[in-house]
C-alpha cells in the first residue's frame, strides 16, 4: 500500500519521530537519492523543529496541528508544511552573519541558513489563521 502524500501532527517531541518514519517511508515508495533524503530530512527537521518549539510554546492547545505535505514534480519536490500556531515568516528572517572567530561563535540560530543552503526556494503566506510554507527542493 502506498504511503499517503499527507500527515498531520500534534506539535510535540513526538511530531519529529512520526514524521521521519512517514518521510522515510515515502523516500522507499519514489527510491529517492541518499542525498535527497537527507535534504528532505534537514529541512522538515529543521522547519518542524521551529514550529514545534516556538509556534506553539511549551502546553501546545489541544486544537494544535501541523500537517505534512509532499508533492512530487518532475523537477522538484515541494514539502509543503502547514501549522495553527504563532504566525512566522521564514522568509523575512535574516539569519546573523557566522562568526569569524572561535570565541565569538554561538550554539544554534544556523537553521535557515542551512535550509536556504539547500532549499531551491521557501516562499511563506499566512491565511485563515495557518501558516503555509512550502520548501522547494531540486529532484535531481
């Protein structure tokens, strides 16, 4: 039976386990690239991660969700993630510049720059009380 293009979530530490497990399995049903994957795999990480702790804070309601999508193009695949948490858009973020020196470096905040790095694009809206981002990645 084929794995469904959707799954939908309750925002917490076991959304990211439930959703490696659906994203390995579609991974298995298309015989996507170990490179592929692991794109896919950072950028869910790294979105779901955010959302899970910072869109809903620490007692998400129970109304909360977060719902996976994914849609395979010929040259892309799009993973579009939509949540009913606080609204944020990725897309105006401006990630600080890394540091230059060992001493001035700081742990975490390298998340949407590792995402832009291997991202073919990330375009956000907000409707309706949802916010909708869609990671575009290259299929090649």
């Amino acid at each position: 039976m084929p794995t469904p293009s959707q799954l939908t979530l309750y925002p917490d530490q076991q959304a990211l386990s439930q959703a490696h497990h659906w994203l390995e399995q579609l991974a298995d049903q298309h015989g996507w690239t170990r490179p592929l994957r692991l794109t896919l795999q950072l950028v869910m990480d790294e979105a779901l991660n955010n959302i899970v702790r910072h869109g809903f804070g620490p007692h998400p309601p129970a109304e909360a969700l977060i719902q996976l999508r994914v849609v395979v193009a010929s040259a892309h695949i799009h993973l579009d993630i939509q949540d009913n948490g606080m609204p944020f858009d990725p897309t105006r973020c401006v990630p600080d510049e890394p540091a230059t020196r060992l001493d001035d470096a700081m742990p975490g905040g390298h998340g949407l720059r590792l995402m832009r790095h291997y991202l073919h694009d990330m375009a956000y809206h907000h409707a309706d009380g949802y916010n909708n981002l869609r990671l575009t990645i290259d299929a090649s």
